[in-house]
C-alpha cells in the first residue's frame, strides 16, 4: 500500500434501521461504527491488511473458521491489481505448456469451484476462437490443438462438468469468421474453438467477496491504512479523518500485492505491468467469442479480444517488468497500446487506430523475486506460483499467484497465520461458502430482473431491480449506450460500501475505464452518495 496524505475529514455517520441493511451490507454507517470499535480496544484474531480478492479472500476465509476478523485497505476494494485484470477465470493451459502442472491444476480446480460452487452469477462459459491465419502454420496449430485438448483432460481431472464447459474442437473458415466477423479473411484456414471462464466484473467479485466475509462478521474497513505491522497488530490510519489508532489482533496477514514489501522487510517481489485496451464493441463487427491472437514471433503468447456485453471488448495483455515506486494506478505508456493495436492488425480486416481507442488501463503483478539480488529477465518467465512467508515478527504475508487462485491463497495464508500463531480454528470453508448472490443456475435464470442484472448482482438482481421500478429515474442508464443505471449507483452506496465517487464509477461500476463516460457520470454518482437515507430502498 503506497503512501498519501490524508483526505478531507468526514463527518460520523450514525447508523439506523434505514442504514444498516443486511448482514452483508457495507456502508459509511457501519464503518463508522465498527471503527469506533477498533479504536475503543476491540481486539481481534485475525488483521488481514489489503482488501484485493487475496486479501479479501482472506478474510472471508478466517471469519468462516469462527476467527473474528478485521480487514482493512488505504483505499477501497479491489483499488489495486485485483481490478486491472483480463476478467478471465483461468483453466491453467499456459501452466500446461511451461510444464508447471502443479499450478495448472490448482487453476483448474479453483475455476471450478468459482464456477459451479461459489460464484456462478459472476462467471460464465466464454467461448474463445484461435483463428489459424497465415501468421500461424500447421506445427503451431496442431500444438494449439493439443494443447486446448490437454486443457479439456485438466477440465476433466479437476471435476468441473462437461455441460459447465464444452469440449475444444475445430472450426471451418466459415464458423470462424461466423463467431469473429472482423478477421481477415484472405488465407485464413479456419480456427480453433476452446472455452473458459470469464467474470462479469473481476472488482464484482472482490465486493462479493468482502461482502460474504462481513456477512460472517468480519469488521471491512476501506480508507483504514496501515502505517506499520507487527505480529500483535498495527498502528493504522482513518484517511477519512487523519486520526490514528492500534488495531491489536492474534495474528496479522500482509495480503497488500505489489506494495507488500512496504511493510514487511525482505519481501521482494519483480512487479509485471499488464495493459489492456478498451475498444468499441461496434468497432470489431459484432464479436460472438472472445479470441487468441498469436503474438508474432511467440511460441505461447497470445493477446486477448474479450467481449465484454457491455458495448465495450477489452484488448490485452502484455506482460512488462516495473522498476522503481509503485504507482497508486499505473500509468499506461504509449508503446504498450502501439504493441497491442499491431498484434491485432495482424489478423483483422478492420483498421484500428489510437483514435478507436476509448479507454486504457494497467495494472502490477505482485511476482515473487526468486532471481536473486538485481534479477534479470523477462517477467512473462516468472512463474506465477504463490508463496505465504513469516517475518521474524510473526506477520505472514502472501505475494505472487493470481486472480483465478485467490481462494487457494487465502487459504494457505490463514492456515500459516493460524499455525505461527496458536490460533484454535476450524477446517477451511471457502471451496464450498457461495458468495453473497450465488445460486444454482435454475433458481438464477428463475430471478425476475433483467438477465444482465443477474450476471452481476446474482439473487440481489430483483432488489436492484427494484429501485428503479420505485424510481423511473433510477431505472434509466447513467451515461448514454452503456446500461449501467441509477439503480446500481444506489445499490453500491447503500449495501456494497461505496464511499466517493470513484468508489462508484471506478469499481462497483466500470463506468469509470473510459474517461468521457466517467465524466458524464459524474453528477449520477454524487447523486446516489448525497440522497438521504429514508430514500433508499433496502
């Protein structure tokens, strides 16, 4: 977590039946309150510091096992890396093709928990093309082909069903450009048809996430920084107001990605910058799939065109080391979007400029340096093995992995904390706890709320619903061709602990990742987070 000046006081918020909802309900009122609590000397077991889907993870993971919890972050949930990511639950086939079979099967099983247990309203079967262009020749096809058949036998290792994802197979020319309508059609031979999960929202599942771990008592704070860990607790900063206090907590968990090494001595990690870009869905034809384009020159590298439903596809990644202080919000250099922009030139019909390009955004890697002292090489070459580490002082930190793995991580960070530090607890939860709006899939498609409300809020979807029947005005989108509405701007003020604007745009939202929405957004927002509180719908 990087340093900052704290912001401008705010005033309490008193809380009342109005305000206090759920138990799944984050709001002002309830932070308030259980900072308050904090700082009168309530102790807890368990600090998780960092509220990123690990960090969050955490938390949810020890408040399940009956530990109490509190979980706190400088900024907001998913304000970091958790939110910059491809939006893609990973099945582990790049692990396959390095030969780390150990990681590819952790994804697999991990996307089929997230898939078929936990959160099956935030993720979905995506179906992606390779299309086998004359950039690709006949060895690499037949490489790819095997490969996403290694993936459906990893599918199947793992015990996620046939009907949750479909097999691989082949397609025609005619599929291809049927499914990808702005290939290139001139050599083209067909493409390959593989399948994977794709998140509504990585920055959804984050709040879903921190939500359930409130449900079960956890204490979240955003805006709460951690000035300096120990293995009793921390001294910790309201941003809001400037005052400081001591969290006293059994064991403490550093959960805080890239900025971990702020706080813990001898935490070093390579931070890998990874930069999408956000493209008008109209602008590529009408996409059906998600695709794989080869990079040139790669042997198993590809950029990513993900369709997002929303009016926007998203173009990723790349994969380049960061030297020096760790940004808040990483830059987005030029040279990454003129990276991106060729790769796709190379198999589209369509000529895509910088000025087609709407939005852009990066996020940082927490790699784990294992190089040694001045580490070279490529970070697309680290692998992406998580590691959990005690300090002297007892804190345990947990750095590396990713996005798709969260749970796991979480997991073996609060089975460390627990061992170091004597903590009686019960068996891990989390493989089996659905978070907050999960369902079956019957009792979601029987959910009387509009289908794009169901991919995001689950079982909620009827409650947001219903703020815009109450209020046509609510039920109107925000910013003209996205369908975000008043509605949901609500909903993530009153029950999804959304404190400021950026809160609301940045990350209960996405309004906020192309900026010309952002700002015509704006006046929406102050408007959820100003109505008083006999206005809101629970």
């Amino acid at each position: 977590m990087s340093l900052r000046p704290p912001g401008p006081a705010a005033p309490f918020v008193r809380e009342t039946p109005a305000t206090r909802g759920a138990p799944s309900s984050l709001n002002a009122a309830r932070r308030s309150r259980e900072l308050a609590e904090l700082a009168d000397g309530a102790q807890v077991d368990v600090l998780v510091v960092g509220l990123g889907a690990t960090g969050a993870g955490a938390a949810l993971d020890a408040a399940s096992r009956g530990l109490t919890v509190a979980a706190i972050d400088a900024h907001d949930l998913a304000f970091g890396t958790s939110r910059w990511s491809s939006k893609l639950i990973h099945g582990g086939l790049r692990y396959l093709a390095t030969g780390q079979l150990d990681i590819a099967h952790e994804s697999a099983v991990e996307r089929g928990i997230l898939m078929e247990r936990t959160a099956p309203h935030l993720v979905a079967a995506q179906p992606f093309v390779l299309p086998l262009t004359p950039l690709v020749s006949r060895a690499q096809a037949a490489l790819a082909r095997a490969g996403f058949r290694a993936g459906d036998l990893l599918r199947a290792s793992a015990r996620t069903s046939r009907s949750t994802l479909p097999a691989p197979r082949t397609l025609s020319a005619v599929e291809t450009r049927h499914m990808a309508p702005a290939l290139r059609s001139t050599g083209l031979r067909g493409g390959l048809l593989s399948w994977d999960g794709q998140l509504a929202d990585d920055a959804r599942l984050v709040t879903a996430i921190a939500r359930t771990a409130a449900a079960h008592g956890a204490r979240v704070l955003t805006r709460t920084r951690a000035l300096a860990l120990d293995g009793g607790g921390a001294r910790v900063r309201d941003e809001l107001t400037g005052e400081e206090l001591r969290v006293t907590a059994r064991a403490v968990i550093n959960a805080t990605g890239v900025w971990a090494g702020g706080l813990v001595d001898d935490i070093r990690l390579r931070p890998s910058r990874g930069t999408h870009l956000v493209l008008r869905s109209q602008d590529l034809g009408g996409l059906t799939a998600g695709m794989h384009i080869p990079i040139p020159g790669e042997a198993n590298r590809f950029v990513l065109v993900l369709p997002q439903g929303d009016g926007r596809v998203y173009v990723g990644l790349t994969d380049e080391p960061v030297d020096g202080d760790i940004p808040d919000v990483p830059d987005v250099p030029e040279t990454d979007i003129g990276f991106l922009l060729d790769v796709l030139g190379s198999a589209l019909d369509v000529s895509l400029g910088r000025d087609d390009v709407i939005g852009a955004f990066a996020g940082l890697r927490p790699l784990l340096d294992t190089s040694g002292p001045g580490g070279t090489g490529r970070t697309a070459d680290i692998s992406r093995r998580h590691a959990v580490l005690t300090s002297a002082e007892g804190v345990t930190t947990v750095v590396g992995g990713k996005l798709t793995t969260y749970r796991r991580m979480a997991q073996d960070a609060v089975d460390a904390a627990v061992t170091a530090r004597g903590l009686t607890a019960g068996a891990c939860r989390t493989a089996s706890l659905p978070l907050v709006g999960a369902a079956r899939p019957g009792t979601l498609a029987s959910l009387d709320a509009p289908r794009r409300l169901v991919r995001r809020y689950g079982t909620e979807a009827p409650a947001v619903h219903a703020l815009g029947l109450a209020d046509p005005a609510l039920a109107r989108p925000v910013v003209p061709g996205h369908p975000v509405t008043g509605a949901e701007l609500l909903w993530a003020v009153r029950h999804e602990g959304a404190l400021d604007e950026s809160d609301v745009l940045d990350r209960r939202t996405r309004i906020g990742l192309v900026p010309h929405d952002r700002e015509a957004a704006r006046a929406a927002a102050r408007d959820a987070l100003e109505r008083p509180a006999g206005q809101l719908t629970s």
